[in-house]
DNA sequence: CGGGTGCTTGACTAGCATCAAATGTAGTGG
DNA sequence: CCACTACATTTGATGCTAGTCAAGCACCCG
C-alpha cells in the first residue's frame, strides 16, 4: 500500500566510495566460503547486503542453543536490515557466494528503497508463519521445495544446496523427518534426488507440488 | 541498523487536512464495536491505522478456510501498512475499539516514519515464528500471556479480551488445547482466571511465566 | 583399511488433534 | 419462576503425527 509514495520516498544512504559514476564498484562486493560467517548476533550493525550469487542463511539461537533458521536468501535478496543498530541474529554463507554490502558511512550515494526491503521481508516471514503453523510436515517440505524451484525459473533440476539439517532448522522440523519426507515426496513421483548428497533435485510435477503447499 | 539514517529519511505521506496546526484532528478517530470488519482481503489499500483504545486482529484464510492470526495490534501499534495496495489480509475489531486513519491523498502533511513500522512489525513477525517453531503448546501459551501482560505494565490482573479461539488462530493450537493449558498455568500457580469467560488474568508468578518462555 | 560425515530407515514414544460430552452463563418466552 | 436455546469454555478418551533413539548405508579422505 502507498506504494507510490514509498518509491518518491526512497530512503538514501551512502554507499562506499571508490569514485565510479554510478557509486557502486565492481570490486566492492565480497567473496564468501562455504559456511563463512557474515556477521553475528551482537555485532554493531553497520551494513545491509545484496546476495549476487549463491545463498546465505539467516539464522537466531535459542537459550536452549537451538538453531532456528529464519531466511535463506538468495540471488538479489537483501539481508541485514535491522530495527536496532545490533544483530539479533547471525548471516553465514551457504555455499561459495558472493555479497555486495552497502554502509551508511561514505562518499558515494546509493539510493536504496529500505522501505520495501523491509516490507518484502515481512511479507517472506509473514509467509512462512502461515507455512509452518498450518501445514503438516509434508507440506511444508513441500513448500520449501516450491520455494527453491520458484528460484530456479529455467530448470527443472536444479541443487538446493543447504544440508537436511538446514531444511529442519528452517521449517522447524527434524533432520529425520526431513529425510522422511523427501522419500515420500520421491515415492510420490513428484520429484527425483541425486548427487552425492541428494541436493540436486528434479521436479517431476510441479503441478501436483504446488497442489501440496495450498 | 542504520538508525540515525531511517530516522532522518522519514517518509511523509498526506494526511486528512481538517485544518488543525498538527494536521491531525482529533474527530478523525474511527469508533468500532466488538467484531467489526476494518478491511478484507483484495481491497484497495487506502491507508494504515494507528490503535489509539481497544485492540485488532489481524489474520489471513486459507484456502481450506482455516483463519491464521498474524498478529493482535494493541494501543499504540500501527497496522495495515502492506507491499502492494490491496490487502492480503482482514482487519477485525476484538473489542470496542478506537482507530486512528492515514490515508495517503489529502492536504495536511503528516510525518510517519513507516520504515520503523514495517520493520517493528518483521521484528515481532521473527519473534513469534521462533515462538511457534520451537516452543511446546504451554510454551507458546505462556508466551502468549507474557505478551498481553508486556501491554499492562502497571496491572496484574487485566482483561485478554479475545476468545480461547483467537489465541487457537493466533498460536497455531486448537481451543482444546489453549483451554488445557490454561488450566495447567492454573494448577501450577502462575495464574488465575475470572470473569464470566475467564478472559480476566491475574498473574500470580510472573517471574515463573517469564521463565517459561525462555 | 578405518574413521568421519551426511542421509536414510526402523521401532518406539510423547504430545497435540480429534471427537464427544459436560459445565456455566446469558437470553428468551411461556 | 422455570424450561429452553445458544454460546464459550472445560474436561475426558482415543488416535495420529512427528520427535527420539538407534542402526545402517554411501561417500570421501587420510
């Protein structure tokens, strides 16, 4: 809603400063190993990030030391806008990936709509509430594999990256029943796994996978 | 994050112009009775509503006509600012309620800074998924209870005004099992419950109630 | 070869949903 | 005043789903 006076109202911030006509150098972004920490909870924040390749997960610990997985972000989603000016949360890669940060201390200026950021994050979270409160193991993986696909247009085989472990700590689920659920979902015939590690999944019949998330 | 940037970067959006210095006239307040609709899904979003008495609710179907509540808005809280401009979500009224509009084409200029709102409110949407994703049902209603204690900070005992059903909707929890849990709080000392529906909590052990929900 | 890691499968259990019924309160009409 | 209905809440009995514990498999690497 207001959507036209979010856009005029675009928030400016300044990004790095190497000079470039546009404010945003090739060489600024930040090249990321599997597993590499971001940032962490604590911290002072200082930037928000741009995914360009590959995908980061977002995640909060639990007194209990728990992990829960709030976001995985992928290709041109943004990360790291907070209310306050300290991390609640941790961002670590997931693969080899590759960040573009933007900081609010230098020359050059970017202009960057923070507002619809931080809308389209709460819409994502919004989202998935409905996704984990409502819907039985099954679906869920189900909508998490929607999920990917929807981030992979073009193919319908494509690899998905994070563990089993992952999907658990995302979904709110077990490591086991993860894994259950996947064999059904292959004895279903809706989808194939392979790779060493069954990340590369096919989709067999979107039709019947979407059906399941509803 | 970027605090002291958001705050500057304000976005003014047009308010109603009753000519009053402030351009918020006092009459401009909305009155609703118990259960009355403020918006429905698919309307065009005209404007976001700050609680000024009462409390809201605000909550999606779906396709299987199930109700999921998003959140409950309560004196103070702003609500109805979405990514489009039509609702993807229904605006109801709990109790007699009192809400104040800001519509987006009309005179008088009024200041809101909704990046801090929308950002608020992805902070309290984070907050309840960790909630519902790790927690058991006492937990989460427990949790739920220390939420409506956080808005009456001077009382110890206050009205929670909505139905054992509403908080079903809102925990992810059938009414059964919001009633049982309610009656373990009861057994263990934490709480009592009055009134005719016993929607009156008086918390007895709110450190035991914290501790809970931890 | 042995050990480590990640995924899968099986057996069992705990916790919540489901179905059903009882209680309490308010309102209506005879 | 009482009988009756309507509604919200509570309680009980039962079943199913996902968690827990345990084991096995596939792959990789030293």
């Amino acid at each position: 809603m207001l959507q036209n006076q979010t856009i005029v109202n675009q928030t400016t911030i300044r990004g790095p400063g190497y000079g470039s006509p546009a404010g945003m150098a090739k060489d600024q972004s930040i090249q990321l190993k599997a597993d590499e920490t971001i940032y962490s909870e604590g911290e002072h924040a200082l930037a928000i990030y741009q995914v360009e390749a590959g995908a980061v997960r977002i995640y909060r610990l639990t007194a209990s030391g728990q992990r829960y997985i709030l976001s995985f972000c992928g290709k041109g989603e943004w990360f790291g806008l907070e209310t306050g000016n300290v991390r609640t949360d941790f961002a670590e890669a997931i693969c080899d990936t590759s960040i573009r940060p933007f900081r609010a201390n230098r020359d050059a200026i970017v202009p960057i709509d923070l507002l619809n950021i931080a809308l389209t994050n709460l819409a994502k979270a919004q989202h998935k509430q409905l996704v984990i409160t409502e819907q039985s193991a099954l679906k869920r993986v189900a909508a998490f594999v929607n999920e990917m696909a929807d981030r992979h247009p073009d193919d319908c085989e494509f690899d998905i990256m994070m563990s089993r472990s992952d999907i658990a700590d995302y979904l709110g689920l077990t490591v086991e029943t993860v894994a259950r659920c996947f064999t059904k979902l292959r004895r279903k015939r809706i989808l194939c796994l392979d790779g060493k590690l069954q990340r590369l999944v096919r989709i067999l019949d979107r039709d019947a996978l979407i059906a399941m998330t509803i």
